[in-house]
C-alpha cells in the first residue's frame, strides 16, 4: 500500500468558469482516436475534416490546435465556453489533478496561482484525486 500524500485530507476545487485554463501561453492538449471520433461527432464533422481543422501532430502524439495567441480552437472566444465540452478530453476533464500539479504543495500552490478554482469550494477526497491523476499521466 502506497504511503498517504501530502493532500490525503483532499484538496478544494470548483471550477468557476473563467477559461483561463484553456487560453493564454502555448502548450497541448494531448488527445487520442477515440477522444477525436468523440469531439469530431459533437461538432457534426467527419473525423478527417475535424482532424484537419482542430488536431496537430506533435512527433507521435495528437494535440488539439490553438489560435496564435496560445487559446484552443475549440474554445469559444464569445463566451469563453467549450464548444466540445461534453467530449472534451481526459486531459481538461481531469484538471487540475495531474500529477504534475499535485506532485507536492509547491506544485499545487502554483495551480492554485494559476486557477481560481483550485484551492476553492467543493473538497475533492484522495480516492478521487488518485482515480483521476491516474487516468492520464501529465
Ligand atoms: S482555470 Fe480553473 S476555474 Fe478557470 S475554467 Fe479552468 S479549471 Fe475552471
């Protein structure tokens, strides 16, 4: 049995919809086939066309595309909404508790500095946290 982690009381997170996790600087948001045939069915795409428009190649791996100032595509710039929300993928529907971001209190700190939900609202127990740092390894 692994030792407890430091957050084995839980740690608090709400989203509050703000987006920010979604725009600003560069970076990726690896997705797989499935995650593509999922998001290309909730825009009414072809899997080819949405690959086109929205999936970039990064070495061997699939990223969704942003726009030139670091937003994702799919990310509506009205609303700030996610236009494939309901399928989007396992990276943003487990933020923020990748284990990069929970690895110890510095690193959870600065996601708190970067998401106003973390560290807010609603507390989210260690078995939850561990099933969802598992799901994908960031
Ligand atoms: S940055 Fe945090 S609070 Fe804002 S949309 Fe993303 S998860 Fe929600």
């Amino acid at each position: 049995m692994d030792p407890l982690p430091w957050y084995k009381d839980g740690l608090k997170f709400t989203c509050s919809q703000c987006g920010d996790c979604c725009t600003g600087a560069p970076g990726f948001v690896w997705v797989n086939a499935a995650e593509i045939a999922e998001m290309a069915a909730i825009v009414g795409m072809e899997v080819p066309a949405f690959e086109a428009r929205y999936v970039r190649t990064v070495g061997i791996r699939k990223s969704l595309t942003e726009r030139p100032n670091g937003d994702c595509e799919l990310l509506d710039p009205k609303t700030r909404g996610c236009t494939v929300y309901q399928a989007r993928p396992r990276q943003c529907r487990t933020w923020p508790f990748w284990e990069s971001n929970i690895r110890t209190p510095q690193a959870w700190k600065e996601t708190c500095e970067m998401c106003p939900g973390s560290g807010q609202g609603q507390l989210v127990p260690l078995e939850d946290i561990r099933k969802q740092a598992e799901v994908i390894k960031i």
